[in-house]
C-alpha cells in the first residue's frame, strides 16, 4: 500500500480492458523498450553460496556450513547440492524440492521454473539451531512436503485462479482485484483506490492481537493492495503475526513503508535512501521468497510506497517478483504498467530501494 497516489495518467477501465487484452503486444514492446541493463544478475544460482566449510552430520548424509552477508546457514546434501537456506533473524525458510512453474499467460511471456520452495518456521533462525528441537520437528514434517508454500499460496490470487472457501464457506482464495475503481475523477489520481487489506477481501472482521479488529468495506470486497497481498499471503495464510497498523501491535506492519522499515526478520538489501542514488547494487544477494521494496512516486516523500516477493529467474535468466498492482487490477508478474524484473533498467528496477527476509 502507497498510502498516497502514484504518479502516472489518468486513464479510464475501458482504456485498462484494452491493454490487458492487448498484453501480448505490449509484452513484447515494453521488452523492446527496456534499456540496456544496469544492474546484471551475475549468479544465475540464486541459493549457491559456493563452496564453505561444513560438518557432516551423524549420518554423514547431509552438511551444514555458515555464509555471510547476511549471515545464514545452508543444508546440503551428500551430493554437495543445497537442500535449505536458513537466515539468521529469519522466519521464512528456502527449501530445494519437486520442480514447478509459475505463469501469467494473460499478462506476460515470463515463465518461472524453480525448485525451491519457500516456507515459515515457528522461529526465528540463529546459528546452531539445526540442534534444536524445535527446528528438527519443523523440519521432519516440511523437508519433503507437497503442501502449499508461499508461492502456491500467492498464485491462487492471480488472474483467473479458482475460488478456494474453508469449511464455513469463506472464500479465502481466488481471483483477486487490487481495489475498486476511483470514480473522483480527480487529475493525477489512480485508476483504482488503495487501502484494501487482507479482510476486505475476505468480507469478515479480523481480530488482531493488540486488541484492535479490522473492518472490511463492502466496496473493497476481494480486493488486495500490494501490501495487503503481502499480508494475505504470509500472515493470514502462512501465519506470520500481523498488526493491525504500523505502529500498533507486533509483526507484519500495514503498508510497504512501515514493512520496509521494521525490525522484522533480517535485511537483505538495506534501505540508505528514496533517491535514485540509493538504488541497491549487489541484488545477486536476492533469493526466493525475500520482500522488495519500491520507490514509484515522488508524492509519498521519504515513504516507500510499493512492495512485492520475489518469485525467481525466469527463463530468460531474470530475475522476476510477483505484487498486486493497479495497471492488471490484482496480484502479477506481468509486463503491463512494466516488466516485473529486478534487473535491468525496467521501471520496477530502477525504483527497487531495499529487500527484507521475514
């Protein structure tokens, strides 16, 4: 969530509808556009720390090793490849299982085949707790384990994905809009209103821990911002804690600023700045499921105003992330309103200001 309006024209639902059905072309054209790249992914091996020094465990199947910034351990297995990240100050673990691929015909051309999976741990991680019991419970039960991780769960809110309900007929998942259409008409204002959190799309009350419920509005219903995807997806479906706002409570803040600015988890890229100097160099640092924060308007002042996870490479070797935007009306990877690469010198990356790992 922007909190403010994002810089771009004024166009109408009419003028979206044309360009979401001419996405091939424009997919194609905006690739053409896109200026030689600024930023390089370097290491296509997003997880391959490279080779470190390890212990073996009792077994001698597997070997844990410790690499630096930031500071995490990795798991590999007997055949020397990776099976799991762990970052210190971590919830959110990287897991290496059955492959997959992510796509958005509607949208764009990206495909994303990746085997890793992306998944919350009931701690945070700290060296040396591979020996704890907690992590070797989690871990029994998650290593091998087909059940829905971040990325399924965040691909059920994109164009065209089914309705899911739960047992009292909520419908949690499915097709999700980014808000409802802003009919004031207002010069400079943006096709559709922010402010649509995880319980505007579900249509219920939600009580948080510091006391204070969300309300949905009836006019925000199946609607997610891209901070409320966020918090659709790690919080209300993973279970990360959620607070009620950005200052009240603990957990997931609201909006991207407040996520970008919290003490949660462990920073990845950290934020030095709004400016277009304080563009983030050493993106090769990046990996599955870490948050990216953006700087898109100049209106919000020192707030970031945009924020997304980053999915992976895609075939073409970028490196892609997933959001909830107003350009498509919901959760994306795709090209419309520019190409979802956090390389190069697209409009996403030149604006991407820091990363965090909940």
């Amino acid at each position: 969530m922007a909190g403010k309006k994002k810089s771009r024209p004024v166009v109408s639902g009419l003028v979206v509808l044309a360009l979401v059905a001419t996405s091939g072309y424009l997919t194609l054209e905006l690739r053409k556009q896109e200026a030689p790249g600024v930023t390089e992914v370097r290491n296509v091996g997003v997880l391959d720390g490279g080779k470190s020094s390890g212990s073996a465990d009792d077994k001698g199947e597997a070997t844990w090793s410790r690499l630096e910034n930031p500071a995490r351990s990795v798991l590999r297995g007997s055949d020397g490849q990776i099976k799991a990240v762990f970052t210190d100050g971590a919830r959110l673990a990287t897991l290496t299982g059955p492959a997959r691929t992510f796509t958005e015909p509607a949208s764009t051309a990206s495909k994303v085949s990746t085997t890793d999976w992306v998944r919350l741990m009931p701690e945070p991680w700290k060296k040396g707790a591979e020996k704890e019991k907690w992590f070797t419970d989690w871990h029994a039960e998650y290593a091998d384990s087909k059940e829905d991780d971040v990325f399924a769960t965040a691909f059920q809110y994109v164009a065209g994905a089914p309705q899911k309900k739960d047992e009292q007929g909520v419908a949690y998942a499915g097709d999700a809009n980014f808000g409802p259409l802003n009919t004031t008409g207002a010069e400079g204002g943006d096709l559709r209103l922010e402010q649509s959190d995880f319980y505007d799309y579900l249509g219920l009350p939600y009580p948080f821990r510091d006391g204070q419920t969300g309300t949905p509005e009836s006019m925000r219903a199946k609607s997610l911002d891209c901070s409320g995807f966020i918090r659709m997806v790690l919080g209300y479906r993973t279970r990360y804690p959620l607070m009620s706002s950005d200052t009240s409570g603990d957990g997931l803040p609201r909006t991207a600023n407040g996520m970008a600015r919290s003490d949660e988890g462990a920073d990845v890229l950290p934020l030095t700045g709004v400016g277009p100097d304080d563009r983030p160099s050493a993106i090769d640092q990046l990996q599955p499921g870490d948050l990216v924060f953006f700087k898109l308007d100049a209106r919000t002042k020192e707030r970031l105003d945009h924020v997304g996870i980053v999915l992976g490479y895609d075939t073409e070797g970028h490196l892609i992330f997933i959001s909830s935007r107003e350009e498509i009306n919901g959760p994306t990877i795709g090209d419309v309103g520019g190409v979802s690469r956090l390389d190069g010198n697209g409009y996403y990356a030149k604006t991407l200001r820091s990363a965090k790992r909940l």
